[in-house]
C-alpha cells in the first residue's frame, strides 16, 4: 500500500476513495474511524477482555474507548500517522504490521480486527493463522465481516484522493459473515459467536461480526 493518500485521508478526515481492479469505487468512511466508538463498535467493546490488540487501528477510536473501560489495549498500523492519531487520542499504539515481530506475541488475550480489517494482506487464511499464533491458548479473536452472501473477494485495489493522488496496488480481501467459519478453520480457528448490530446514526446500516478462537 502506497502509505500517502492514506495518511492524508487521516489528517483530514475524509475524501479518500478505494478503487478496485474491476472499476469499482468505494469511499472509505474516514470519518467514522476519525469519530468516537459508537453504534455497533460498542458490540465489538463489551466483548473485548484482558490484554487487547487492535491490529490496523487507524486513528485509535477502538484503542482510546478499550482504555477508558480499564483494558488494556495496544494498537498497531503500518501508517506513522494513524499511531499518531492513536496516541493523541489517549491509546497506545506502535508502527507495525501484524506479520512483523509484535510484543506479547502468544500471550495476547483478545485481537481485534475491525473496519474491514480481515481483508490485510489479501488472503485471509494467513492472516487468521497469523493472528492465532498473537494469541494466548484461551485468546479470541473480534473480527468484522461484510454482509452475508456478499462473496469473497480476494482483489487488488489502491487509494486515491480527491486532489488527483493515486497509490500503488495492493492486494485486498473481503469476507462475508456466512464464510468466516470456513476461512476461520482452514487458519486453525473456530467461530465460537456470531453477530450483528445496526449502527447509528447512519439509517439502518448494519455491521456484522464473529469471534473466533482456536479450534
């Protein structure tokens, strides 16, 4: 990933689009991750216990609320920027990815993969299996997942800005809710719980989520 128009779109808080091998084009919704934890994020917090990594937490909203509930919550992103963001948020956070050498690593109690989170690296197997070996033997894993029957998709896509900034490909995956258990025990891992929440203020969008452990 071309880190650039990214950490621009954190900065701003918005204008930063995802555009896909197909043609197709997605906004990323900046200004949720920029916002507070809300809606359906609160779903994924009152299941979050013991030491807690969010992996690719952005601008730090997940890792700020953890802390305010007394869990202690480590982020990791790739970005300078986001860990910025995090830390001025009141979060900790370090820059790394989560396939680099990351502290606790078999001891952390719970992970967390948000905000589309599961499709780093392109191929969701290996991140799961990687995640599984982050964990402690009783750790879970909180992963969000698009909507059911949505398909996986293993795809290239790069951001772009409004201001004409393009980043270089990267390769990208999306899960749907009804293939999480699939994927999940080719990694090694079972679905212990599945769920879904709306999400407002924004009309009746709703989130979809599962935990994980190992099988």
């Amino acid at each position: 990933m071309s880190l650039a128009v990214y950490e621009d779109g954190l900065r701003t808080g918005s204008g930063v689009l995802a555009r896909y091998s197909d043609g197709s084009v997605v906004p990323l919704d900046v200004d949720r991750w920029q916002g507070p934890a809300r809606g359906a994020d609160q779903t994924l917090l009152s299941r979050a216990s013991g030491h807690t990594l969010d992996i690719g937490c952005g601008p730090g909203r997940l890792v700020a609320a953890l802390a305010a509930r007394g869990i202690p919550a480590l982020g990791i992103d790739i970005a300078p920027a986001a860990v910025g963001l995090t830390r001025r948020a009141g979060g900790r956070a370090l820059q790394l990815s989560v396939f680099d050498q990351v502290p606790g690593a078999g001891s952390w109690d719970c992970a967390v993969l948000a905000d589309g989170n599961i499709g780093i690296g392109g191929n969701p197997v290996k991140l799961l299996a990687r995640v599984g070996e982050l964990l402690s033997p009783d750790g879970r894993l909180l992963v969000e997942l698009d909507l059911p029957r949505s398909g996986l998709r293993l795809e290239q896509v790069r951001l772009e800005d409004a201001t004409g900034k393009v980043g270089a490909w990267f390769a990208w995956a999306h899960v749907p809710a009804d293939r999480i258990a699939t994927v999940a025990a080719q990694a090694g891992l079972a679905v212990v719980e599945e769920w879904s929440a709306p999400d407002p203020p924004v009309g009746d969008e709703t989130r979809w989520f599962a935990a994980l452990a190992k099988a």
